[in-house]
C-alpha cells in the first residue's frame, strides 16, 4: 500500500550513518543521495530523510521495515546497537499481533521508533 515514507532528521548525516548500517542487514541501501534529502530501498528509495526544516517539536514515528528472515532481525538489532541505539524491545515473538511475527524495536538517533520484523505465516 505505501509507496514512499519520510522522516524529518535533527542531524541528516548522523541518521544516513544509522540507516546505512541498520538496513544494510535487511537488503537495504542508499538508493539516491541528494546531500540533504537520501532516499533508501533495495530497487527504487521508499524511505527517505531530510532536515527537520517543517512542523513545530518533535513527534515521535513508529516504522517497521520488512526482515527476510528471523536470522535478519536479529543482524538488524545487533547493527544498531552497534551505533549507539538504543533497544526498546529486544527480539521475540509476538504472538498479540499474530502467531510467527518476529520483531525487534529500537531507537533511532532522533528517537523513533524502528523496528524489524518478520513474518512467518501458517
């Protein structure tokens, strides 16, 4: 259903240096890099980030990007925490949400909420 999703960052090279690694772990990459506005995704830029330069305060986001296997959540956890991020819950299933999601949730350098999860449907 989504197409595209941007998020506004405080410090634009700080967050391009999380996700690079961050979603290098789940076939993610820079797609296109316009300095102060980089797009992310495996064939085309479906999450981008720029400068906090609209709206008043910060609102937090919750965004989930899609692991291939449970062995990349954990690849995902483990790389950003290797930034510096911090863990908001760490990866289990969980099965309130359905039986075979698998997800882990951390902190961004911004403070949002990012999580990888993947998907075993029976």
């Amino acid at each position: 259903m989504l197409d595209h999703l941007s998020i506004q960052c405080s410090d634009v090279a700080v967050s391009a240096a999380f996700y690079d690694v961050i979603l290098a772990t789940i076939g993610g990459r820079r797609v296109l890099d316009f300095g102060d506005r980089i797009g992310f995704g495996t064939d085309f830029p479906c999450f981008w980030i720029g400068p906090n330069d609209s709206g008043h305060g910060f609102r937090e986001s919750h965004i989930a990007f899609t692991a291939p296997t449970r062995e990349a959540v954990i690849a995902f956890r483990d790389a950003a925490l290797g930034t510096g991020a911090d863990l908001l819950h760490d990866a289990r299933e969980w099965p309130e949400y359905h039986p075979g999601y698998y997800g882990v949730f951390v902190r961004d350098p911004d403070g949002n909420n990012i999580e990888a999860v993947h998907h075993t449907w029976d």
